[in-house]
C-alpha cells in the first residue's frame, strides 16, 4: 500500500474531470522534473487516460533557474513544438517553466491550449487543496472579492509585520480569478488565488514577506522588508535571508528583477504555510507579490521585460478598499462576505 493510495486518484479525478473538463481524445502533456512528486504525475496521467483522453509524460531534469533562466537547461526547442500541439498541458515542475521560453511559444502558437501551474505538487496538497475543496462555494466567494477590488482605486495594505503599502489600480490590466477551473483557452491556477497587476508607478511604502520568498529562499525564519518607491525596490533590510535574496536579485544584473509585477489575495481554505510557493501563496488571508518578469497580457501594453520571477508571502494581511475594511490580519470582515468565508473555513 502507498501514501494515500486510495485519496490521490479522487483527487485526479477532481483534476482532469471537474477543473479542466477533460474530453475523449484530448492530448494532456503533463510536465514534471527530477525534483516532482511521481505518485502525483502518474496518478494524473491515469485520470487523463481513464477519460480516454491521451496522456504524454515529459520528465525534464530541474533546472538550475526558473521561468528564462531554465531556459539554458531546457531541450527549448522540442518542448516547444510538444506545447504547441496540445490541448492541456499541466505543469508539475518543481522549477517552473512558466515564463519560460517554452511557456511564452505556446501561448504565441496554440490558441486551443489550457494550461495549469500545479508546480511542486505532492499527495498531501493535491488532496487538501484540490480533492477536499468546495469549488462552487469558492468560485461564488471569489467573484465577489475580485468584483469589489476590481471596482476599487485605492488600496491600503498592513500586515503585523511591519507592511505598510498603498497604491492605486489601473483599470486597464486584467484580474486573474482562480477558483478552480481550467476548461477554457489560457493561463490557469490552483484554486485559490485572485491577481491583478496595480498601477506600478502609486506603489509606495514597506513590503514585508514573513512567509515565504521562492526563489530563492522559501519557507523564511526571519521578515525580510523591502522599501517600495514608484513600484521599485529601493532598499531591503533584515537578517542574513534579507541579505541572501538581495544578492539573489542583483546576481541577475537586471534593474527589471526589482520592480513589483504584481499582487495576489491568497484564499484557498486547505492551505498551510509549507514553503512550497504555490501552497503558501493561497494561504487564507494573505497576500502574495511578485517581482520581475510580467506578461504584456496582465499588465499592457508593455509588461516587465525581466530574465526571472520571485514570489514573497505577507501573511495576516489587513487590507482596505476605497477606506472599507475587507480583512483584519487574514480575517474576512467585509459584511457582504463574512457568511461565505466563514462556511469556507470552519
């Protein structure tokens, strides 16, 4: 008998079926390196197969980078043409490939493709955070936090930390709302998230990650404090991890790297803080930022031309829409959606 022998291929099941609505010969190309979960990989292939959809493996070894700065280590060009030729690809790299030169031909390329970041992915979390999650419930709680914030032009952020950032929204840059599902042409991500880019150039104030930063840190022991101006990191302070991920950034010699590409409500009911990013940024009740490389399609019209991609956690958020209270250190306050949070979370 093996670890969650019985619970991982209903949690497949969910997957293929329920999120991305797999069809009768569809062909899914399921991504993994040295460094993904195996069980996970072929139990999604076998749900793949079982719906008599067409299965393809690619194993990859991990990357020394992520998104470009995989790409010296990728075979680039063959997985290329395999992305281009698909109708799903999932990707369970440890080391992402999104924003990968590969990642970038495909969407170019294949307008048909559906794609889902499930990077890193192990039994324990596919069975929390996709098996065991009331997707209509969170898809209907998710709307209404993306409607409110789509709505809203100044946004006020603090955390116990120590974050204290406002900035404005640009009515123009999409919102990204993952509540699950994957059944239609594009970009897709476990549930749990909603992420929009802000007008970069109101971005001001302190930005404390206390969760996590991937890369290159992960799970953290101390907060790590950048000071924003205009959108950019100007300053960063903290023990050894805050002097360790400033190296990090300036390694690339890119100004890009310290620029904010976007943010993220974390709010997937089943998730822990584990220093697996994908998890840790879907935390109830955080937010999530990232730094360097953004789409031209999430923030037009000329995205963040950047070689890399890091992600850092502010957990326990306070935030605030045009001066209404929407969470209190990570608790749903608003009275239009404490019903639907609290059903979520008990």
């Amino acid at each position: 008998m093996k670890l969650y022998d019985y619970e991982l291929p209903h949690a497949a099941r969910i997957l293929i079926e329920d999120m991305f609505k797999a069809k009768e010969g569809e062909t899914f190309i399921i991504t993994a390196d040295t460094e993904s979960n195996e069980n996970v990989v072929n139990a999604t292939a076998q749900a793949v197969y079982a719906v008599g959809g067409k299965p393809m493996v690619i194993w990859l070894a991990a990357p020394n980078g992520v998104g470009k700065a995989a790409d010296p280590d990728l075979p680039v060009d063959a997985l290329s043409e395999a992305l281009r030729n698909a109708d799903a690809w999932i990707e369970f790299n440890n080391k992402w490939l999104l924003y990968s030169t590969p990642f970038e031909r495909a969407f170019k390329d294949n307008d048909r493709l559906r794609y889902m970041n499930l990077v890193g992915m192990n039994e324990d979390m596919m069975i929390r955070l996709i098996g065991s999650v009331n997707t209509n419930l969170l898809k209907e709680f998710m709307i209404k936090v993306r409607d409110m914030t789509m709505a809203t032009k100044k946004i006020k952020i603090t955390t116990p930390a120590g974050t204290d950032l406002e900035f404005e929204n640009n009515p123009s840059h999409p919102f990204s709302c993952d509540y699950g599902k994957a059944d239609e042409p594009g970009i897709h991500y476990l549930s749990g998230q909603i992420g929009w880019c802000p007008e970069f150039e109101t971005i001001n104030g302190k930005l404390v990650f206390d969760g996590a930063i991937d890369p290159p840190l992960r799970m953290l022991r101390e907060p790590v404090a950048l000071h924003i101006e205009k959108g950019r990191v100007i300053d960063i302070e903290g023990g050894r991890e805050a002097v360790e991920f400033k190296n990090w950034l300036e390694s690339f010699n890119d100004p890009n790297m310290f620029r904010l590409a976007h943010i993220c409500y974390g709010f997937n009911p089943g998730a822990k803080l584990t220093g697996n990013i994908v998890e840790d940024e879907r935390i109830w009740g955080c937010t999530e930022w990232g730094l360097g490389y953004q789409s031209k399609e999430d923030a037009p019209p000329e995205g963040i031309p950047a070689v890399s991609h890091t992600d850092g956690i502010c957990l326990n958020t306070s935030m605030w829409l045009d001066g209404v209270q929407l969470l209190d250190k990570g608790v749903v306050v608003h009275e239009d959606l404490k019903d639907l949070a609290d059903k979520l979370t008990k």
